[in-house]
C-alpha cells in the first residue's frame, strides 16, 4: 500500500530484506552451510560482510526507527552488492542525500519550452521527475498522442502506458517499458519523500495495472537516461527509436526527452508522419 508520502523507515526495512533475498551466497564466496529455509543471505552473513551487529540489521529490517549513518549505509551498499542506483536509493531511504531546494517543477522553464519547440523535426518533450509532460513539440504529438486533447492530470507520460487505451498499446515490448519506469518512480519518490502528487500517481497505478503492482513490489531502482524502444504506431507502422534523457543544470527537476529514428527504416516511418497530408485519426 503506498501512503501519502515516503515512509522511509518502512520502505528501508523491506528495500534491505528485498536486496538482501535475491543474492547467491556462492556468488559472494560464502561458504556453504546447512540448508537454508528462506533465498539469499542470512542476517548473520549480511552483518559480517558490512560490519555491523546481527542485532542492528534485524532492527533495520523491523523498521525499529533506525537511520544508519552514511558510513553503515556505504557498508550495506557493498555488502548487497547495491548498483549505484539501488546506493543512491539507500542513501535517500537514509537521508544522506542533499535534497533539491523549492517545489517540484509543475510549469516548463520558458527557455527550456522555447528549446524543445527549437529541436524539431526531432520529437521532444519537456518532463518532471513524476513524469508529467510539462512541454512537447508537435513531432512528439504525432508521434504518440495530442497532449493538449488531455487534462492536465493525466498527461503524465507513466499514465498514458498503462492507462490510455491507444498509447499502452504503441509500445511493442510493454513490459520493458514499465519496469523501467517504475525504476526511475522508485527512485523519485525516494529522492521526493514529501511529494503527494507522485504516492498519489502511484497508488493509482497500483490499484488499477496489474502489471504495475506486480512490478513496484520488485523494488527494483534504476535511472534510464538512454535508451531503444520499439513502437507500433497506427498510422506509421513498427518501427523503433533511441531516446535521451538530459537534465538541465538550471533546473535539474526538469527532464528532457529527445526521440531519434533508431535506424533508416523507422527514419521513413517518422518522416512519413511529419509528412501534411498524413491522417493520424487512420486506425
């Protein structure tokens, strides 16, 4: 269940026991030992390799209040063998990690929506760390949806994969998209602790994608800047694009994303829906 905001000791607790079940004890060079009830390393083995007390790492996995410094909190990313990801998760979890001054972004930065009209014929878009679409380009509206046909709340670019019943089916390999996603949520509303809009997108998700619950109780945590991703268009047909994602040093909460034609046959299926005398209603 998602709660208005970041429990931070709760989402600790079972973040430390989700990482600490999935390792192999072989994969760590621990020797073997009787046969084990439950997966992965027992407390004792995860107390030895960080250098803590079994006692503190039962308390930390009972939520009992604890909050490990940032010299434990580094011990414990070593000894789960935490991606640098998954650390920075921790150390949000932990609160060891500096905090962005102000309020969430809810308005695109004028320059920053001058410069995503400016990167046309390339779709762009302009998004915060909720995924609320701030600013787009007319590429990018034909390329998956009329952002400015939806409401306010719902053009949010997690929403519209799981919820809109056009745009949740452009995407060829779905599943790849929503976990990654849901492993730059995760890290959001870690780094955001206090943000109710983001617990409220996500307990919506939660209640109505299957897909979404099952995939949030992983807690897997990662940051994508970069990427491919196969699209089943309408109007366009299959085709695929490479995306970036960069983050303005003016206004770091601030997301901008960049589609490019991944090869010469998905650059003539965008160039073909750039193209005026397109219906994209066809389909």
């Amino acid at each position: 269940m998602i709660t208005s905001t970041v429990d931070r000791t709760q989402e600790l607790a079972a973040f430390l026991r989700s990482r600490r079940e999935r390792l192999d004890p072989g994969d760590l060079g621990l020797p073997p030992r009787r046969a084990r009830r439950t997966p992965g390393l027992r407390r004792e083995e995860v107390a030895e390799l960080a250098g803590v007390s079994v006692d503190y790492v039962v308390r930390l996995e009972q939520a009992r209040g604890l909050r490990p410094s940032a010299e434990v909190a580094e011990a414990l990313a070593g000894a789960l063998r935490l991606t640098p990801d998954e650390r920075a998760y921790l150390f949000d979890l932990a609160g060891h990690r500096p905090r962005t001054g102000g309020e969430p972004a809810t308005a695109a930065a004028p320059p920053l929506a001058r410069l995503v009209t400016d990167l046309a014929p390339l779709p762009a878009m302009l998004m915060n760390h909720r995924y609320d679409i701030l600013a787009w380009n007319a590429e990018m509206t034909r390329l998956l949806v009329d952002f400015a046909t939806l409401p306010p709340s719902r053009r949010n670019a997690m929403w519209l994969c799981l919820l809109h019943p056009q745009v949740r089916e452009f995407y060829v390999d779905r599943e790849r998209v929503v976990r990654e996603g849901i492993a730059h949520l995760r890290a959001a509303w870690a780094a955001h602790p206090g943000d109710r809009a983001l617990s409220g997108l996500i307990a919506e998700f939660t209640a109505r994608d299957a897909d979404f619950a099952r995939l949030w109780a992983e807690r897997d945590v990662k940051v994508s800047g970069r990427g491919r991703k196969r699209l089943r268009h309408p109007v366009a047909g299959e085709f695929a694009v490479q995306y970036e994602t960069l983050a303005p040093l003016q206004d770091p909460d601030q997301l901008l994303v960049i589609y490019r034609a991944a090869d010469a046959a998905s650059q003539s299926a965008m160039d073909r829906l750039r193209a005026p005398d397109v219906d994209l209603d066809k389909g």
